[in-house]
C-alpha cells in the first residue's frame, strides 16, 4: 500500500514540475509582449495558448456549451425564436388588425442574441481548427487560480 501512494505522491510532485515549469514558460512570452491565456488542459495538465486557439471559455460566467456546433444549435434556436416574433408581430394584419408592435422585442433580442452566439461559434470553430493544426491539447473549462 505505502509504494502505491508513494508512486502517486511522485506522480503528482512531477505533475507541479511540468506546471511550473509551464507556468515559468507562460510568463516569459507575456514579458515578451505574447497575447496567451494559461489553462488546464481537460487531463488537468497547465498548457499556455495562444490567443486565436482560445475560443469561448465555458464555465467563466460565459457559455455552459463546449463546442462550436452546440452554439451553431443554440444559433438555430435563436433564429427560430426570430421567425416566430415574426408571426407572432404580423400575425394579426392577416385579420386585418395591427401589428402585435411588443413582439418587436422578441424579435430584437432574438435576433441580437443569434448574431452574438454566432460569433462565439465561430470563434470557437477557428481555436478549435488552430488546436487541431498545431497539435495543442483541449483547454478545459474554468481558470487557472495563480
């Protein structure tokens, strides 16, 4: 039982290595003027990005999605809500009536909100296709206390 935890305890002493050694890394390319973003990999390792390989950061008060294609779904959702404002708003011109004008909300909030997932999305979808290209492991989500 005592080798067992001891070979974790060793594991987990060179783990701190590897990440002060990256965190040291992290701050020298920050003195250098490098836009990076430090954080945990999804294996908990500490890995410096790039700026372009950090798309959106779930779990920071942002979006809970993960993905580029679960924020296009979250875009569809949003456009949808857009179309249905849209009925909604001329909807009672059809009966010869005026328009619902507080459905105009509804559709300004869809609408903004669409655009502004949109371009998490695609945000996202370039970090992840730069990460890919140069070979960096998938940040995971939260912040790196230091």
């Amino acid at each position: 039982m005592s080798f067992d935890r001891e070979r974790e305890r060793e594991r987990e002493r060179e783990r701190e290595r590897r990440n002060d050694d990256v965190y040291a890394e992290h701050k020298e390319a920050l003195v250098r003027g490098e836009k990076r973003v430090l954080r945990k990999t999804d294996s908990g390792e500490l890995h410096s990005y790039p700026a372009d390989e950090i798309g959106f950061s779930p779990g920071r008060g942002q979006a809970q999605v993960r993905s580029w294609w679960g924020m296009g779904i979250l875009t569809a959702v949003m456009g949808l809500l857009v179309v249905l404002s849209l009925v909604i708003l001329l909807s009672p011109v059809g009966r010869g009536e005026q328009p619902f004008w507080a459905a105009l909300l509804l559709t300004a909030l869809g609408g903004y909100g669409a655009w502004y997932i949109f371009g998490m999305a695609r945000g996202e979808y370039n970090a992840k296709r730069l990460r890919t290209e140069r070979r960096a492991p998938e940040p995971g989500a939260g912040h790196v206390p230091r």
